[in-house]
C-alpha cells in the first residue's frame, strides 16, 4: 500500500513539473507570438510607404519605351 502511494505521489510530481514546463513554454511562445505580430504590422506599414516612396511606376503610370 505505501509503495502504492510513493508510486502515486512521485507521478503526481512529474506531472506538476511537466505542467509547469508546458506553462513556461506557452507564455514564451505568447511573447513570440507578439512579436511577431508587431513585426508584421511594422512590416505591412513599410510596404504601405513604400509602394508611393519606391520609384517604381505601375503599369498603368509606365511609358513604353521610345523605341516601340
């Protein structure tokens, strides 16, 4: 009976610890999951600028060249 418990009581902790890693690794995988979202929004930000900042004309705006 007391080997049952010691079996039991030692599950429990591996279980708790087990928890305890899989909760660390869900909050950092929030932390990254943040900052990836900001990333993106900086990065859909800059493609927003930059298709009005690049030089580059759409199809549209281009002239062909003088040769055709």
């Amino acid at each position: 009976m007391e080997q049952d418990l010691t079996s039991l009581q030692e599950t429990l902790a591996h279980m708790a610890q087990d928890l305890r890693d899989l909760s660390d690794e869900l909050y950092q995988q929030q932390k990254d999951m943040a900052a990836l979202r900001t990333e993106i929004e900086h990065l859909r930000q800059k493609i927003k600028t930059a298709g009005t900042d690049s030089g580059i004309l759409r199809p549209e705006e281009d002239s062909p060249p003088p040769h055709y």
